[in-house]
C-alpha cells in the first residue's frame, strides 16, 4: 500500500481534531519525532502502474516539511535499485500543523501558542483539550477567564450572586459566560472540588435558580408527608406548623433524626441559606446542625447571620475530638473566616480543623445514638 502525502496530512488533520493526541503532542517531547509509515509499491504494481509509482515517488520529493526516509529498492522489471520513500518523520509540533495543509488547523496552532504564552501552564491542558470551545472566543477574553480562574477562591463571594462578583475586568454576565471553562480549570486547582459542589456552593454565591429544600416531620401531622421538597422562596414566606426547625446541611443525614416533638427538619440548604431571614423563623426554637469542617462552619455563620438565635448542635471541638478516628481530608477549605460570623470559640475551632491533615467530620459519620442524643437534648431544653 502506498500513501500519498496528501493521504497523511489527512490522517494528521484527524488526529489534530482528537483532544487526546493534541494533548500528548503538544505538551510532552517524549511524542516526538513522530513517523508515519509511507508504505512501498509491491512488484505487482511496480511491473503494471509504472506511472502512478513515478507520481508517487514525485510527490514525496516535493514534501519540504519534516524528513522523508528513502531506501533503494530492488524490483525485477528495473534495471537497477530504485529509490523509494518508506516514511515520514516530523521532529516537533511545527511540522506536524504545517504537514496538514489546513488551515484551521494552523489558525488552531497560532491561537494555542499565543496562549500558553499567556496562560498559567496548570491550564494548558484544558485550553488545548477544550479547543473546540475556545476557538470561538476572543483571545482577549480567554486571558480573562485564566487569570479569573486565578483569583477565585472559595467562598470568595460571600453571599453574593455570581452576577455581581468583579472579576479580572469581566462584565456581569462573564462568570455565566463561561461557566464551563471557569469550572474545569478551578478543578485543576482544587481536585475537582467544584464540580463536585457546584459553583455557587464552591464560590459561597447566592444561587440565582431556585433552590429546592426538603422537609422531615420529626413529629406527627405537621406535614402530610413523611418528606417534601419545596422551594427556598417559597419556604420564605410559608411559616411551617412547628415550634422547632432543625436545619441539617445534607440530606443524606435524614435516616439519623430522631422523633422530636413538635419539630421539621429542614435539610439540604448548603450555602443557600437566604430563606432563613424569613421573620417567621424569629420565634421558633431553631438548631443548625452541618459537617464538622471549615465549609460547615461557614455555613453555620451564615446561618447566624439571618438569625442570631440559631443553636449548633454537634459542631465543636470536644465532638470531632471524640470521633477524631472517622475524620477525613478536607480537599478544598474555606479560607475567608474573617467576614463569618462566628463565636471566638467557633472561631479557635475554624482554625483547629484548618491547621489538621484531617479535618472534616462529615456528619454521616458521627454514630446515629450520639446524634440522638444531642438532638433530644436540644428539644428538651427549651421545654416548658
């Protein structure tokens, strides 16, 4: 089989459009030199399509990128060795855009090069993996989102909707805009963290979509449900039927509530804690109960924001001391503990699981009878 020139720029143009070997040939110098097989006419054809065979060696004498590798070649039918091309060797990316012919492909190259220049080479993967994408913005504002992804940190918008967040000279709409893109490269810097946790959660925004809340009756006919799921707004302005409220970070944690009196649980929340300013919630016996790390204490502040009266249950020293052997490493932390607000024990607290190889407690964790216990407790101390 003999492949033409053109034959193997085609096969390097597909090969250019496939993000995974774009990525190796682009970012490792162990991909190169590359070399591509050319193939040899076999007697057969060398004895019946002497002009196509000459075409072809023709051809490849007029490739100037890379280096062609010739051989002589014994056939019956010639009278002496012919000089045959058996492979193409390119020794760096350059050659490899230019040995395509195409232009898209060259445009591609141009833009990439331009950027990694630019760019923090954490994010030179995702930028050369993601072109597709990139190759329809400007490359002014590509710039801008790298240098974002530099500068968000988590719980940096303490509240506010992504909208409002200034950042690197973006409009109000650049987070939006490229969500996406910000999104991968901030898992480059924080283990994949914020896919995990969604952006507004990550980034402690207020989630421009409506968030959905589910309830636990602790007791009997407070609800018509064993659960319900209902919107944040809605619970805003919708007082529930019971004198106490416990909010619980995870819904996970449903199966470890105890029967309590007079009582819904409202889990889920996470950071979208805005319903909890409804004025409806100042005269009910209310209790926070979230992990036991640096983001569960941020929410826990926040929650103290919108009512100075809320109760922690489960969030202090002596009980991540107590089940110390259960911890875990908390990947991403939040750092902003300045702007929560915090007792200055919950404060000492902050810093303890900060300073901790292991410091997150997650509350599917703490045994279901202490969970109990601590619940029941709270309930019973504001018995009349």
């Amino acid at each position: 089989m003999m492949n033409s020139p053109e034959e193997l720029a085609l096969r390097l143009t597909r090969q250019w459009q496939n993000p995974h070997w774009r990525e190796q040939r682009l970012l490792s110098t162990k991909a190169w030199p590359l070399e591509l097989a050319i193939g040899k006419p076999d007697a057969k054809q060398f004895a019946n399509e002497s002009a196509r065979v000459l075409q072809h060696i023709q051809s490849w004498r007029e490739v100037s990128v890379g280096e062609v590798g010739w051989v002589q070649q014994k056939y019956r039918d010639a009278g002496e060795a012919v000089s045959i091309p058996r492979y193409w060797r390119l020794n760096k990316p350059s050659e490899w855009v230019q040995a395509t012919g195409n232009a898209q492909v060259a445009s591609d190259y141009s833009l990439l090069s331009r950027l990694v220049v630019k760019a923090d080479p954490l994010f030179h993967p995702l930028l050369i993996r993601q072109l597709a994408r990139i190759r329809f913005l400007s490359e002014s504002e590509l710039i801008q989102v790298t240098q974002a992804a530099l500068k968000l940190e988590p719980g940096c918008a303490q509240g506010k909707p992504l909208r409002a967040l200034s950042i690197a000279g973006g409009d109000s709409k650049f987070i939006e805009r490229h969500r996406r893109l910000l999104t991968g490269m901030l898992d480059l810097r924080f283990d994949d963290e914020v896919s995990e946790m969604g952006l507004e959660t990550f980034l402690g925004a207020v989630s421009e979509k409506d968030h959905w809340l589910l309830l636990v009756p602790l007791s009997l006919n407070l609800l018509p449900f064993e659960q319900l799921r209902i919107r944040a707004s809605e619970l805003m302005r919708t007082p529930l039927m019971a004198g106490r409220i416990l909010v619980v970070e995870n819904e996970q944690c449903s199966y470890q509530l105890p029967p309590v009196p007079d009582c819904i649980a409202v889990l889920g929340a996470g950071l979208n804690l805005s319903w909890m300013e409804a004025e409806w919630l100042a005269d009910r016996q209310l209790a926070y109960w979230g992990d036991l790390d640096s983001w569960g204490l941020a929410m826990l502040g926040k929650a103290r924001t919108h009512q100075r009266h809320v109760q922690p249950l489960m969030m202090e020293q002596q009980v991540f001391d107590q089940f110390e052997t259960r911890s875990v490493i908390e990947p991403v932390q939040y750092q902003m503990v300045e702007s929560l607000d915090l007792t200055e024990q919950e404060k000492q607290l902050f810093q303890y699981l900060l300073g901790r190889e292991r410091g997150r407690l997650e509350q599917e964790f703490i045994p279901i009878e202490f969970v109990k216990n601590i619940i029941g407790e709270w309930a019973r101390s504001n018995d009349t």
